[in-house]
C-alpha cells in the first residue's frame, strides 16, 4: 500500500459538481493498494498514519499527531499511485491491486484509522470520478510505502 498524506487546513472530494465529504485542519490521505498487499501492510501503515508527527507544537516543532493536533481525516483510494511509466508515455497500472480487492482493502484501512486515531475519519467513493480540492499547510506532504516500511 502505499500513501501520499498532505497536511492541510481544509480538504474536499465532490462527485458529479456535489459536495460529497469535507475536513478542516488535518489529514487528507491519497491511499493506493497494490497487488500482493495484505492485512499486515494495512496495520502497518494506517498505524504509521495515525501516529504520524506532523503538526507543530507550541514550540512550532512538528510534534503532534493528527489526534493531539485535534484535526480530521479525509482518505480517498487513487489507484494511479501504482502507476509505471517505465515504457513510453503512458502510465501502466498493472501493479494495482484488483478493483474488488482494492475497495475492500480501502473500507477496512478507513475503519482501521478511526480505530487507531480514534478521529473520525471520512472518505471518498472508490472507482468514482472525484475531483479533490485541498490547502496544503505548510507545505508539508509525506509518501508512506508499506513494502518499504518508510
């Protein structure tokens, strides 16, 4: 699995021209699944995610959690995270999990978060065209690979 995770001071995922789920100051989480991730690479990084210091304490040191920080989560699956472009010009995504497969292992990263952070957690709709609208504060953005372990 892996995880682009960007700080922001407000995120959002509309589908269609609607509103479908917005934060304000926390995480907004790019989640992609790969082929041949398990349930030990969702443990792994959703822990990694939910105990991720990237906010500032009062010090301005990034010391907090999303939680101590008192922020919110927004997780939307991207499957182009998997992308090659190894060959040509036009990306592959034959490395990306299977689109059953990838929907369930998404709804169970998003449950998993809200337990391990104990944030509510909101989500955009797997497979659907989502356009996704965000701040970036800081700019702070972290990539997580769950093979890597970094």
């Amino acid at each position: 699995m892996r995880a682009v995770i960007q700080r922001v001071t407000e995120a959002s995922v509309h589908i269609a021209g609607l509103p479908h789920s917005c934060i304000q100051h926390g995480l907004l989480v790019l989640l992609g699944v790969e082929q041949g991730d398990s349930a030990e690479d969702r443990e792994w990084l959703m822990g990694k995610i939910a105990q991720l210091r990237i906010f500032s304490d009062e010090q301005g040191k990034m010391n907090h959690n999303v939680t101590e920080a008192g922020g919110a989560l927004l997780v939307v699956s991207q499957f182009t995270l998997h992308a090659s472009t190894k060959k040509g010009n036009r990306p592959s995504f034959l490395r990306s999990a299977d689109p059953a497969q990838a929907a369930l292992m998404i709804e169970q990263s998003c449950e998993l978060l809200e337990k391990m952070s104990g944030v509510p957690v909101k989500c955009g709709v797997f497979g659907a065209d989502m356009q996704v609208s965000l701040c970036n504060d800081g700019p702070v953005t972290i990539v997580i690979d769950s093979r890597d372990r970094q």
